[in-house]
C-alpha cells in the first residue's frame, strides 16, 4: 500500500486514492503545507473529485462544517475524472510514494543455501534460521514477539480468506469442495531448474505465451533486475506453486496455481496486452519450490501461492529523512489475481500509472548512452589525429634525418674529392721508369699524362677523377689552384652539402691562395664533421680500346703490370649510365 510522507506524517493510501489525490494536486495546484487538509476533504467526500473541488472552491473549505462535507454523494462522478488531466511525467517531490523495494539476490546464494548439511547442521535450507540465540530475560523476549507474532496471524487469517475468494471467483463458485491453499515451502524441494513446460503443464494457449519476446524461461531474477534497472523496464514477477501431474501424490498440486495460469496468466486477452507492451516487459514465471524463486519469496514475504507483482525501476523515498527521491528496483503493485478482468484492470492501471515515468527515463537514458557514445567518438578521432600526428612527426624526423645523412655523405664524398685534388698538386719525384698514357673523355677532351710504374690502378683513377671533378685538363698549377678555389665557391652556396658554409673565401683574381692553405681549409672541415679522407667512388671506367681491355681500380695492381699500359697506351674514359636513363633511352 502506497504511503505518502509529509513533514512527519504519514498518510496510508490505495493505489486508486493516491491517483485521485494526484489528480486533485494538478487541478488545483493546491500548496504542499495544505496536503492534511486536502486529503481529509476528500476523505471526508468518499475520495470523489467533483464534490470536493466544488467545497474547494468555494473558498472556506478549511472552515467549513464536517457534517456538510459527510452529505457528499458516494455516486462515482464521470464528469470531475473527465476533467481531470492525466498525470504525466514522475509525480511532484511532496507526494512521492513510499513503495517496498526489491534487492537481487547474493551472487552466490547457491552456495551458500545449498541444501548439502555442514559441520552437523540440519540438511535443510530453513536450518539458517535456527542459529538465531538469545540469552536474555526470556519474559523480554516473549514480549518482543508478541506483536509479529499478531501481525502474521492477522496476515494469515487475511491471506486466507483472500485466497478463499479467489478460489471461489476462478472456480465459478458452484464447487461444494473446500479449496486447498497452497503454502510456499519452509525450504525448496528442488535442487535443479524446473523446465518451463513442467510448470505450465498442458494449459491451452501456452505455446503463444511462450513466443512473448518479454518470456525467457531461463533467465535469472538478478539479471531480470539488471535489465529492468538499466533499461527502465517492467518485470511481471509470477510466483507459482507446484502445478505438475502428480498421479501418485495429486494433493501435492497447487489448484489454485493451475486456476490462475489456465484462466487468468495464459487467457487470450492476458496474452494480448501482454504482447501490446512486449518492449517494456520482463515477463519471470517460476515455481517455489526450486531455490531461486523460493529465496524471492522469503525476500518478499510471500506465504501462499500464486502471487503476481509488478517491479520497476522508479522514484521511491524509502525514509522520512530523504529530501529527494531516487530511482530504486521497487513493487509498484500486487497484482489482483481474483478474477481475469480485476488482474488485467490491476496490471493495466499500474503499467499507465508508471509508464510516463519510465519512458521519461529510458529517453533520458539513451540520451546518456549517445552522448556518451559521441564523446567516445570524438575522443577516439582525437586520440586517432593525435596518433597520426605523432606517425607524421616520427616520418618527418625520419626524413630529415635521411636528408642530413645524404647531405652529410655527400659532404663527405665531396670533400674526399677535393682533398685527393689538393694531394694531386703535389710534385712527384721518382727516377722510376714511366708509362705515357693518353686519355680521352667521353666529351671529346684528350689530355696525355706521365705514371710511375708503380703507380696502382686505383691511383690513376683517382687522378684521372681529379681532372674530371675539377674540369681541368691540363697539369698547370695555378689553374688547379683557380678551380679549387672556385669549386669550393660552389660548395659554399649550395645547400645539398654542409661543408664551407662559415668560411669565407675571397676569390678575386687579386687575392692568391697557395694550395697548402687550401688544403688548410679542406682539413679542418673533414674534422669538423669528423670524417676522414675515405675510398673515393668512381663514376666513370677506363677502357682501353685496341685490344678492348677494361681496367679495374685495383690497389693492389701496377701500372706496369699491365700489357696493354705498360709501356705506353689509350684508354677512354666511360661514364657510368644511370639505370632509368638507359631504360627511357629503350623506351624511346
């Protein structure tokens, strides 16, 4: 029963009370300090609208007789209901109900209800109960019992005469047997899972319930929690006895457990608005007597069966001292189970009642869900671009670094041709015999030069390389000197190289620069880039035409150990062709 708090007090109300006290707040917006005297008219007006708003409006409700007010007509008012809006949305703080709420079950409830006895207790699942002791004046305790005691008498007295009208209207009311009430089990009787087609047995129309999308024969009653709780969903929770055939103990069979699921659960018109909110519905059908649903009931403090609830996550204000409701797993009604059209007018009224609530929600949830979805996307873009900036950053170090290190090979190539140019300007002195070689570039210059019959292969080409780097073909030193000094020029301005570019070099004709200065100068860049004068690379190979003979740069041949230079010879000097020049020459 809903229970409205306010400032202290409690008022108990019905379902269908609580409704009309929602009804009469939206039409007269009445002040939160006036809820006593507002329930107390309509309390005294028989909870009928028209005749308490006509008392409210006439301005002196509050001082008016009692007597007047009881005169009020108990007739049902279409008129006051019609104007009544209906209430949208979650209902106003003051007048949020207090609803009993519903907890999941411990994870490992399995383990520790087992029905396997340890350390000498009792075989059952009720023995946890027992470990209960008191050592106290027993004369206190009696009196401490004394009330639960009444409370549960009184419950079970209701309980049974509820029952007995129940049976009475799903029987027709011409049976002259007595109805057998079936009672929850003081510890469950079943250890494994009861199939689903056991507990429904051969009731017509089963085979429809079980299409329901909201029907799931084998889920469990923390996950239906979890579902309804995250997706703000129903759960229809049906608790039934044992309904199976039993031939041999037929007293074992709970009546009224196959009454309600042949007549009422499994009934077209049932099926029918059960499919109508199939998305917003978990629908939870087991039998008592195996642990899960046996746990349920203790939990809830069912004691016959069959019994219908209806849970969902909504507002509940489970204390006095909250000043703010929150959302919370909660029993929005026990359903009527007298009669099909009292069970689908409690199941109906409820799911409207609460419905604007939970669709409120479940938008305002997957709104949380998309949001939170686009931010996971725009971080994960973010993260993306951060992670491609740093692949770019890592490519472009890469290739700077590349670059310097081609820039820094070809400074030292450079600088290697420019040291073995100033060592060719030494003067040779030998009284060795000598070979006369002539020599003829592929540009059409001939220059004649004079080798010392040890001079090695590698040595003539260096020389020959000297001439063709510095473009000079004679063996005149100043001219030497000159295209030195003008190939380090270049090499100043160039930026494929790093070599020369803090020297200043002054090359008007009127400044003379010697060749040991200029060697001066090469050496200091080699050490500051800390090279050393390393194996030159040719471009270009000697070839001596008559007979064709190739001559390699060999450090370890003579000149005079060659016939075809020795001594005398020709050789013509071949440039090396690049391999994609030779391949468009084909092409063309």
């Amino acid at each position: 029963m809903p229970v409205v708090n306010h400032e202290g007090s409690e008022f108990h109300l019905s379902h269908t009370e609580e409704d009309k006290l929602n009804e009469f707040q939206v039409i007269t917006d009445f002040p939160p300090e006036d809820l006593p005297d507002v329930v107390k008219l309509l309390r005294n007006h028989g909870w009928q609208l028209e005749p308490a708003l006509s008392r409210y409006f006439d301005g002196e409700w509050k001082n008016g007789s009692e007597e007047v007010m009881r005169e009020a007509t108990h007739t049902p008012s279409r008129v006051a209901d019609s104007l009544a809006p209906p209430v949208l949305g979650p209902r106003p703080l003051s007048f949020t109900t207090s609803l009993p709420v519903v907890r999941p079950l411990p994870a490992n409830f399995r383990h520790d209800f087992r029905t396997i006895g340890l350390n000498g207790r009792s075989n059952t699942v009720w023995s946890m109960f027992e470990s209960f002791s008191y050592d106290g004046n027993p004369f206190l305790f009696v009196l401490l019992l004394i009330p639960r005691i009444i409370n549960r008498l009184s419950a079970t007295i209701f309980t049974f005469f509820c029952t007995l009208l129940s049976l009475h209207s799903m029987s027709g009311g011409g049976s002259s047997d007595k109805p057998k009430i079936s009672k929850v089990p003081k510890a469950p009787t079943r250890e494994t899972h009861i199939p689903v087609a056991e507990v429904l047995g051969d009731t017509k129309d089963k085979d429809e319930f079980c299409q329901l999308k909201s029907f799931d024969p084998d889920i469990s009653f923390n996950e239906a929690l979890r579902i309804a709780k995250e997706e703000f969903k129903f759960i229809l929770l049906v608790l039934v006895g044992d309904t199976c055939d039993a031939d041999a103990d037929a007293d074992a069979v709970d009546v009224n457990s196959r009454l309600l699921l042949e007549k009422i659960l499994l009934n077209k018109k049932t099926v029918q608005y059960l499919r109508k909110i199939d998305d917003e519905l978990i629908i939870y059908l087991k039998c008592v007597q195996e642990l899960e649903p046996w746990l349920i009931a203790q939990q809830l403090g069912v004691r016959n069966t069959p019994e219908i609830y209806l849970i969902a996550n909504v507002s509940n204000k489970t204390s006095h001292s909250e000043t703010v409701s929150s959302q919370r797993l909660s029993i929005l009604s026990k359903l009527r189970i007298n009669s099909l059209n009292k069970f689908l007018q409690s199941l109906t009224n409820a799911v409207e009642r609460y419905s604007p609530e939970l669709v409120v929600n479940r938008t305002e949830m997957h709104e949380l869900r998309m949001s939170r979805e686009i931010k996971k996307l725009q971080e994960d873009a973010y993260m993306k671009s951060l992670e491609m900036d740093r692949v770019k950053a890592i490519e472009r170090e890469k290739s700077l670094k590349l670059a310097q290190d081609l820039k820094l090979k070809s400074t030292g190539q450079q600088l290697n041709w420019l040291k073995a140019c100033v060592d060719e300007l030494q003067p040779l002195e030998t009284t060795e015999a000598q070979t006369t070689l002539q020599f003829r570039t592929s540009s059409g210059k001939r220059f004649i030069k004079k080798f010392p019959s040890m001079t090695t292969l590698y040595q003539i080409y260096r020389s020959i390389g000297c001439h063709i780097y510095l473009e000079v073909y004679s063996s005149d030193r100043a001219e030497w000197v000159s295209a030195l000094q003008e190939k380090i020029s270049q090499l100043a301005a160039d930026d494929g190289v790093l070599c020369f570019k803090h020297e200043q070099l002054h090359t008007s004709t009127t400044t003379t620069i010697t060749a040991d200065e200029l060697g001066d100068i090469i050496n200091n860049e080699l050490a500051s880039f800390d090279l050393e004068q390393g194996k030159l690379e040719f471009n270009f190979e000697l070839v001596s035409p008559f007979p064709k003979y190739t001559v390699h740069p060999d450090e370890e041949i003579s000149v005079g150990q060659v016939l075809q230079l020795w001594p005398n010879g020709s050789l013509l000097v071949e440039a090396f062709v690049e391999e994609e020049e030779e391949e468009e020459g084909e092409k063309q």
